[in-house]
C-alpha cells in the first residue's frame, strides 16, 4: 500500500486499492486471461522464476488482476498479504496445508460450515491432522481441548446458520498464550462489519463467493494475513498444488468490492427488521440474529460488528415437516443454500448445508429438523415478508 492508500477510509480502498493503470489508461481494472506471460529475455525468464525480479510467470499463481484483488481485500482486511483461491473451502485447506504438518493438532468451534467439518474430520485427518470440536461461546472448552500439539483455532463468527458470536480478542489472547494461531472466517461479516486481524486474529479466510461478490455469480475464496505465513507459506501451496483464482472471477470479485460496504449495510438493516418481525409470529419458536436484544452475545456482536449481518435463521414448530412446507411455500425468495447475494435465499440447513453431518454432530451443533436460514437480501422488506406470510400461516 502507498503512503496516500494508508490512510484512505473503506470503502475508498474497496474502490480504489491495487489498481495501476496500463499504458491503455484504461478506468476500469482489465482482466488478464492469459495463461502465461512472455519475458524479454532467457535471463529475465530466470530471473522471476527464482524470484530474483518481481513480476509475472503463470496465472496458476501470478495474474495482475487476481493480484488487483489480494491487493484490494488484504487492505480491506487490514493484512499485509492475502492469497485468491478458487473458492471458501480451497482457502482453508490451503491455510491448513501452509501451516500444519502430520502430527499437528486443531482446536475448532462445531458451529461451522459443514463441509468445513468434513475436511477436518475425514480429509485432514488421513493426514496426520487430528481435529477437536468446542462451543464456539465457552472458552472453558477451548482451554481443555488444548494439547502440545495444538497449532491452530479455528472458528467462524458470526456462525452459520446459527449466528453464534465468538469473543475474537479473547481467543486470540488465548492462541497466543498457546504458542497456536487464530484463524477466524469472517465470510458473512466480511471486512465491512468486523476486522478480526484488528482485534488479534493471526489469519482471515474467506468464500469471496458470499458477500465479496454480492450478486451469486462466481465462486472463489481468499486467505489474508501477514507477508510470512500468507504471502510465502500458503503462497507456497497455491503455487505448487494451484487451487488458485481464476482473472474473471477476481474481476467480478473487485466489482463487488466496490459495493460491498453499502450492501453490507442494507443486509443487516433489512434482516434485524425482518428478524424482528419473525418473533412476532405464533408459527415461530426462536429466532437467531445478532442484532435482537435476545441473542446471548448480543452485546459482544455490537462491540466487534458494526451491524448484526444479513444472516438470520429461526426455528418453528412442526419440525422437518412444518419447515419444508414452508420453504415450498415461498414463491420471491429463493430455495438454494448460497448467501450473500442481491436475492434472498431460503434453505434447510439440516439437509442441505449441514446434512452430510451425523445426527449427533448436527445436535451438538444446535441444528435442529424445524430451523430454517434465510440470507436477506436487498429487496423490498416487505415484499419478503408477504413471501414468508403464506408460508408461516400453513404451519
């Protein structure tokens, strides 16, 4: 970052960071789909493959607009580095492929993304990499799952899909005490809401597919954090094994950088009020959302978000049953398991994001068969809650 970058506000980095003009003076950032880049001469060659001279090779891992876009996020995130991905999940197996080895061990909140547990428990684990599982809000089992082996926590927060808020100071203080690092998915707060290399975290993962994007229409993921571990550890696996991002979809990533402190606040202001709502329905048991009174951490998420998010679930009564037909019911909001797109999206993360889960995981988790999740997005509130009306009224 340049002097001028250093001090410009958010959503001015999100527009502005990374991008250096061509010799075309072009305004907009240019995509660069090409395979490979041509050198002036065999020295020069030499020179960038030893990493003698800076300067592009490959786009498996040196593109000038996926560079536009590690650039902007890494500044956004308050990072001295950060590395594209291909998509959330290739971003914390790269993470984890940088920085553990066999042998080593991970401290994990249950409440996660599935797939994330199942990378741990059934792919990592082949490797020599043991997992433990805790509440994500009770530091006392974090303490107790700590061995000499523990060399990384991990944790989303807010936690899908429901809500759950860990203290991310608190644990980083713990990580470090520990000798281990704090790894933190900050997709659905993104860097609009909550910094957590600002509050002590060691790495920020991210689905660059969710929020960063904005509109549901490419996938890719990130990791960012220092020069070290980011820009030559996990560097160091993108470059080797190339789960890497590809120039298009770091294009469309930058454009919805350029919107992403907006929507971000359009999310959370539409689905608190939309949460608020929910609990006002007989139909509905509970409502998760780290903006109500009622969320147990709701006092921490105001400390460390700026606002609740654009993810809420709720739970109502009928279980499986009463929860697909209301899901069946709705006609505006669409029935996929993607967030953090314009469009509100609808799911039933029993059996969907989190159906490849065993039912004791599920349980320990708090995923019960009537919780639905619902990722607001920016249509007129009330006309999704005339979608949801139906629904509820037949439950």
């Amino acid at each position: 970052m340049n002097q001028d970058e250093s001090g410009w506000g958010l959503a001015t980095r999100a527009i502005r960071v990374g991008h250096r003009r061509t010799a075309e003076g072009e305004h907009a950032e240019p995509i660069f789909p090409t395979s490979s880049f041509v050198f002036g001469s065999a020295a020069e060659a030499a020179a960038r493959f030893s990493g003698d001279e800076p300067g592009n090779i490959y786009s498996r891992f040196t593109n000038p607009t996926v560079r536009t876009f590690e650039q902007r996020l890494a500044s956004m995130e308050g990072g001295e580095a950060c590395v594209g991905t291909a998509s959330g999940m290739a971003a914390i197996l790269a993470a984890c492929m940088g920085l553990l080895q066999a042998g080593d061990h991970i401290v994990s909140s249950r409440s996660i993304f599935g797939t994330t547990t199942v990378l741990f428990t059934k792919y990592l684990a082949r490797f020599g990499i043991d997992t433990s599982f805790v509440s994500m809000t009770v530091p006392g089992e974090w303490e107790r799952a700590l061995r000499p082996q523990t060399r990384l926590l991990f944790l989303e927060t807010p936690s899908n899909p429901l809500t759950e808020v860990a203290d991310i100071r608190a644990m980083a203080e713990l990580a470090h005490r520990n000798d281990c690092l704090l790894v933190v998915d900050n997709c659905f707060c993104t860097p609009a809401l909550q910094r957590p290399l600002e509050l002590g975290a060691d790495l920020v993962v991210h689905s660059a597919t969710k929020y960063l994007d904005g509109q549901g229409r490419c996938v890719g993921g990130a990791v960012v954090g220092d020069a070290k571990r980011v820009g030559e550890d996990v560097f160091g696996v993108l470059r080797t094994a190339g789960p890497t991002m590809s120039p298009f979809n770091a294009w469309v990533f930058l454009k919805g950088l350029e919107t992403l402190k907006l929507r971000m606040t359009a999310h959370s202001e539409s689905a608190l009020h939309l949460a608020r709502w929910l609990q006002q329905q007989p139909a509905v048991e509970r409502v998760f959302h780290p903006g109500l009174e009622s969320h147990p951490q709701h006092e921490l998420a105001m400390r460390q978000q700026r606002l609740g998010g654009g993810l809420l679930s709720f739970q109502v009564q009928g279980g499986r049953d009463a929860a697909w037909k209301l899901i069946d019911t709705t006609r505006l909001l669409s029935i996929t398991a993607n967030l953090g797109d314009a469009k509100s999206t609808i799911t039933h993360p029993a059996t969907t994001t989190h159906g490849r889960l065993s039912d004791q995981e599920r349980a320990a988790s708090g995923i019960t068969s009537g919780l639905i999740r619902i990722a607001v997005g920016l249509e007129d509130l009330e006309d999704i809650q005339r979608d949801l009306e139906a629904g509820l009224g037949r439950v």
